[in-house]
C-alpha cells in the first residue's frame, strides 16, 4: 500500500514556534526520508472560515504569509504538494455523505472542539459549519487517502472521529476509504508547546506566540519577556522547572552541542534544570541561553523566508499547481466513493439497463 501524508494549517495567522516542533518539522524530515509516495500540505482556509466567516480578509491575507513559513521551513514543491482546500470543491462534497454517518452528539464529546467553542465564547450560538468541522477533517484526510497524518496533541480527537468514520463507511459500503495513522512528536515538550504568557497552547488565536517570521531582535524581546516561575523573585530562591515555559521550550529545542557553545558552565539540560531548582540560577541566564538557541533554529528560515519574499507571484503559482493536482487525486477518490454509495447512476450501465428490462416486461 502506498505510503501517503497529510497535513496542514488554518490560514488564521502566521505560523508559531508551536507548530514549527508540533508539525512543520517533522513533516520536513518525513518529506526528505524518501519513504511517503506523497506529502500532501494543505492550508485548510475552509476550515478557518467556520469560526472567521466575518474577517475573510484575514483568512485571505494569511495564505501567502502561511506558504511562505512552510517554504521556509524547507517544505520542497518539487516534492510536497502544497494546495488550498476552498478550491478543491470534492471535499466539501464528501463531507456532505460523511455527516450521514455522525451523530450530533459524538460531536459534541469531541474534547478540542468543546475547549475552542469556549475559548471563542460559542457555547450560545455555535456556527453549524464550526460544530462540524472534524467531519470535514475527516473528508480532508481521507480524499488523499492519507496513511500518515503529523500533527499536534490537540488534533488526537480528530483523528479518532475520522478513523470512525473510515470505518463506517467501509462496512456500509464498500472498503474504498483508509484509515490514517496520527503521527505525534516524540519529545513530550512538542506536542502541545505552551505560550509566551505560560498558557496551556502557543495558539494564534491567543496572542502568546513567537512566529516564525519574527525578527531577531522581536524574538529576544519575546523571550526575555517570558512568563516563568512567579515565585522565582530573588535567583537564590528556588525554582519551579516543571510547567515553566522557559524549560518547556528548552526540551523542545536545545540540543547537546549548544551547551558547549552558548551555556558552558553546564553539560547539559538535567544540569540547568538542577540548579534552577535548587536555587542560585537566575531567570535572565536560561533566557539568554534560549534565545540563543532558538536564534539558531529561526536563522535560516528567516533567510529562505527572505528569499521567496522576492517573488510572491510564484509563490502562488506553487500553490495553484498543488491545488490542480490535488484536486485530481480528490476527484478520483470521490467517484470511487461515489460508486461504493451506488449514486453513480450514469455510469453504471449494467443498473440502467435492468432497470429498462423491468419496464419493458411489465
Ligand atoms: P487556531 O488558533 O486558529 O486554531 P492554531 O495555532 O491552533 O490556530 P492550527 O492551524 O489549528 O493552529 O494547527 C495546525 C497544526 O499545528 C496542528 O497539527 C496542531 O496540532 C499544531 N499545533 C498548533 N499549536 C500547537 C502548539 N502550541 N504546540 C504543538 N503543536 C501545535
Ligand atoms: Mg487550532
């Protein structure tokens, strides 16, 4: 069986530092392993619409600025294929047969959509398209047939409802759908990085982000204004590592080597961490030492970000091409699950044809 990917983001800002470990990153390293017959990268503006309907212009401005932080990244053209979901009209299609197959109130257990409708304050009056956009998640993942699906902690829950689907509709129909893995990050610190402010989730929605395309000297600035530990006053107190997004980030991004080159006092993370809880380390060292380290990883991607900036018109050439390509592979999908729901009527010869005969013999 093929080996595909898919995977993308809302078109709802530029991406964060967040996505970068919880995703993009890995996706890169998929992308470049040689082992996926495709990668399929989606900017999912359709679903970003569902709880923006009113600021289309934001969700449209974004596109570009989100293109260019996967290019950046090192997502490659020449082997992802990068598309827009609003112009791939086969998956709202499917996502219509799909709704057929949930219940309104297995979507309503669905933990990541309960914690959004509160934080977006929908729990009054919930827009139907918001409420049912794990269905369309689902249409998404499955058009490509995705095998592997690379994402953070908080899309868990909609995997979970699109293997359900997948399997529901195998069994009712016929076996035309695949049923995706989720691929989570192995390092615990990349599954769900915290904001600058300490908050559960870097989100864009939530104003605590450092974005990818942030200058140097907006990151340092983000950085020594971290939220760490409130009771760490004087650097002979105590520290709190655990839950402390300075540490959070640390884990997520420092490797060994940067020890000797930027914190030589100390060999490793386990050392830092140590005498930050023991007490006499201050708070202004580690953010040093962690927008060094970042600085490191954001460096080239600011560079490439540079690059591509030049030429925007290509950069929606890349993403018309991707589109057209994958809206073929979403149209074949279609028809076979067309099929497998018997309303294929015209192509189906052999239906029409004994249809005709029980008229003729009557
Ligand atoms: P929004 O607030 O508009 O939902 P978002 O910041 O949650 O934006 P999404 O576009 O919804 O971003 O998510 C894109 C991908 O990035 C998903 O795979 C998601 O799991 C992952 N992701 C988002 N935020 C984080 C985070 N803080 N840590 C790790 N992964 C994240
Ligand atoms: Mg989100």
């Amino acid at each position: 069986m093929s080996k595909i990917i898919l995977t993308g983001d809302r078109p709802t800002g530029k991406l964060h530092i967040g996505h970068y470990v919880g995703s993009i990153k890995r996706r890169v390293e998929l992308q470049n392993s040689g082992e996926y017959d495709e990668t399929f990268i989606m900017i999912a503006d359709a679903q970003a619409l569902t709880d923006n309907a009113d600021t289309p212009e934001k969700v449209r401005q974004n596109i570009v600025e989100v293109a260019l932080d996967y290019l950046s990244c090192g997502l490659d053209p020449k082997i992802s294929t990068l598309f827009i979901q609003s112009q791939i009209p086969e998956l709202c299609e499917l996502s219509f047969y799909y709704m057929n197959l949930v219940t309104v109130s297995r979507l309503q257990r669905n933990p990541t959509v309960k914690s959004e409708i509160q934080m977006r304050n929908f729990e009054a009056s919930i827009p139907v398209g918001f409420f049912t956009y794990p269905i369309s998640q689902a249409a998404d993942i499955t058009a490509f047939k995705a095998t592997t699906v690379p994402v953070g902690e908080d899309q868990l829950p909609m995997l979970e409802q699109t293997k359900e689907i997948v399997r529901r509709f195998n069994m009712i129909y016929d076996e035309v759908l695949v049923e995706p893995d989720v691929l989570l990050s192995e390092n615990k610190a990349c599954l769900r990085l915290p904001g600058t402010d300490g908050k559960a989730k870097m989100s864009k929605s939530l104003n605590n982000c450092i974005y990818l395309s942030d200058t140097e000297d907006d990151v340092k600035k983000k950085i020594m204004n971290m939220f760490t530990d409130p009771n760490h006053i004087r650097v002979d107190d105590p520290g709190q590592v655990e839950g402390n997004p300075v540490f959070i980030y640390l884990d997520a991004f420092a490797k060994p080597e940067h020890f000797a080159e930027y914190f030589p006092d100390y060999q490793n993370l386990s050392e830092v961490k140590e005498h930050y809880s023991r007490g006499g380390l201050g708070d202004v060292k580690i953010k040093r030492f962690l927008n060094n380290v970042l600085q490191e990883e954001l460096a080239p991607i600011r560079a490439r970000r540079k690059e591509y900036e030049k030429d925007i018109p290509a950069v929606y050439e890349i993403l018309r091409k991707g589109s057209e390509k994958a809206e073929a592979v979403a149209a074949q999908t279609l028809s076979e699950v067309k099929r497998a729901m018997r309303i294929n009527y015209f192509e189906d010869m052999d239906y029409i044809n004994e249809q005709s005969k029980k008229f003729t013999n009557k």
